[in-house]
C-alpha cells in the first residue's frame, strides 16, 4: 500500500483540512448570542458546532438494549 503522506509532513497536518467558509461566516459568527462565542475564534467555533452535531447524530447510549 502506497504512503499518502510524506514523511517530511508534521503529523499533526495529517488531520487538519482547509475548507471555505466565506458563504457560512457570518452565520457561524451569529449563530449563538453570548460573550463567549464572540471571543473564540472561527475554527473554534467550527469545531464546536461539528462536535455538537455530531453528538447529535451518534446513537444514544443509555438507550441500548436495557429497556
């Protein structure tokens, strides 16, 4: 199997992407209305609304096959 990276490559660039999200900015930037999400960067904030969705979409699981 062929190596996708190369060695010189840092490994944590492995996981990083680059994406535009000129059309999404604004409303990332207003999607939440407190001090906090004013003060975090935009890839901060990016990760968070990943992670939420995410968290969203995995299955629950204090509801497996106990009930």
């Amino acid at each position: 199997m062929e190596e996708m990276y190369s060695c010189d490559e840092p490994v944590g660039q492995r996981d990083r992407i680059s994406i535009d999200v000129s059309d999404l900015r604004e409303q990332i930037e207003q999607c939440r209305d407190d001090a906090a999400w004013s003060e975090l960067p935009l890839s901060a904030k990016i990760r968070v609304l990943v992670k939420e969705r995410l968290a969203e979409l995995s299955p629950d699981k204090s509801s497996s096959f106990d009930s």
